[in-house]
C-alpha cells in the first residue's frame, strides 16, 4: 500500500489497471484479487466500495475484466465514482460474437458495440448515476497473431468495413465472418 501511496503523490496522472493480473501497465497502480507479482492492491472488483478514494483518477484501464465481474452497473458505477471529471476509461473486452466471448468459463458476458450506450446515452440510464461519454470505440475482427498472416487478404477488408460501418456488420454480418474478437472502447467520465 505504500508504493501505491507514492505513486499516488509522485504521478503526473493518476492510472488504475484495474484486474491487472500480471501484465500490469507499468504506470499504473495494478488492482486485483489475487497478490500477483506487480499488483499494489489486493481488491476483489465484485466488493464495494473499492480501497480508492472518489475523484482520484486521470484514467481507468479495464482490459478484459468487465466479462469476469458479477455486476457491470456497480463496476462502472466503482470506476466513475473513481475518476476525476472527464478522467477517461479505456475498456477492452470480448465482443459476444468471438471465440473469445465464450471460450473462457469465468466469463459472465460478453458485450456488443451499444453496450456502453447504456451509461449515459441510453432510455434505460436512469437505472444507474454512472455517466460517460464515448469518446472512440472500435470493434477488432481478429486477435489471433498466429494466423494473421494467414487470413490477412481477409482481415484486412473486413477490419476495414467494421471501422467504417461497425454497426451494420455487427448486426448482419458478424457471423459470416466467423466473429468479431474485441471490442476497444475509450469513455470519458461525465460529472
């Protein structure tokens, strides 16, 4: 708790990577349930209040965590609570047409390209106060390093027709492609 401490005190932002497990942004305070190698503080992400005080974050990584939680409403409610105004949350997590979605057993959920609309963009906001604004969003066609040369005369176009019309390929197409692996949001917290 004491590096956390310095960090907190001696950053220029403030950075939480929150389910760092570990591979741990090296600038950020890693947060996770388990006392991993590079992890500050041990905190289960499904209690609440989180060890953090309100209004302290310049930024919030949540890469490929949001799927293991319990309730995505009091997480994200967790991190905006967390995050100074317009401090921003970089999100990546598993789009529920990829492999990836399911693959994994502790996977709760998975999410699609609206999802994160739900906070602050949504008719149904009113079940939560956590709001953000989108700042970009992207959804990733193939992770896979392996096979990516492979299916690059692929890839390629489809990556292409998912940065420019995301929408209509996740609603038509998605399957055809064999799934969308990834979805990469960025948000910026509205107070």
């Amino acid at each position: 708790m004491t590096t956390t401490l310095a960090k907190l005190s001696s950053a220029n932002a403030v950075v939480f990577d929150l389910g760092c497990g570990l591979k741990k942004r090296s600038d950020a305070i890693g947060i996770d349930r388990i006392a991993l190698a590079g992890v500050d503080v041990v905190a289960d992400l499904d209690r609440y209040p989180l060890p953090i005080a309100s209004n302290v974050a310049d930024e919030i990584v949540a890469s490929h965590v949001l799927e293991h939680v319990q309730d995505v409403i009091a997480i994200m409610e967790e991190i905006w609570r967390i995050c100074k105004p317009g401090g921003h949350v970089i999100i990546r997590t598993p789009h529920y047409s990829g492999r990836y979605a399911w693959l994994d057993v502790t996977h709760r959920r998975a999410f699609c390209a609206d999802s994160f609309t739900y906070f602050g963009q949504s008719t149904y906001s009113y079940y939560t106060k956590a709001r953000f604004e989108i700042v970009n969003q992207r959804l990733v066609y193939f992770m896979e390093k392996p096979y990516r040369r492979i299916f690059s005369l692929m890839a390629k176009p489809v990556q292409a027709l998912l940065d420019r019309h995301p929408t209509f390929v996740e609603r038509f197409l998605c399957y055809a492609i064999g799934g969308i692996d990834e979805i990469q949001v960025t948000l910026k917290a509205v107070k």
